[in-house]
C-alpha cells in the first residue's frame, strides 16, 4: 500500500471515530450537510439510458432459429386489438 493510501486511511478512520463519538442529533446535521454539499457539488448532467443502450452491444449475438415473427400472418392475427 502506498503512503498516500495509508494517509488516505487513516483520515477516513479518524473522521469515523469522531464522528461516532458525537450524539445522534450531531450526527444527523453532519448528515444534513453532507447532503447539502453534495447537492452542490457540479455533476454531468444525467442522461436517460434506454435499454438498447445498455444492451446493444449483445444485439443480435444469440440465433433462436425463429424468423421474424412480424411477417407470419398467423402471429399477427388480432395484434393491436
């Protein structure tokens, strides 16, 4: 483990222990203001993902043997009614 990591560490722990060592309604506006800060904190914006989106790269990967089923009249028969 690196210096820097180790410093890292030792930053997180001692902040948990003093955090701990405060009372619960402490602790609740220490909770309060991380939120307010994170609010505040510029982020990309946040973009709608589709499901194609996620799963695109797989399109098409996997052969059911099927044919298109929008072609058979039978399986169309009574669709959008």
């Amino acid at each position: 483990m690196t210096q820097a990591a180790d410093q890292k560490l030792i930053q997180e722990n001692t902040l948990l222990d003093k955090f701990r060592n405060l009372t619960s309604e402490q602790q609740q506006t220490i909770l309060d203001f991380m939120e307010f800060m994170e609010s505040k904190n510029p982020k990309s914006p946040v973009r709608e993902v589709s499901a194609y989106d996620l799963a695109k790269e797989w399109a098409g990967s996997v052969e059911s043997g099927i044919g298109d089923l929008s072609t058979n009249k039978k399986y169309l028969q009574g669709f959008g009614k």
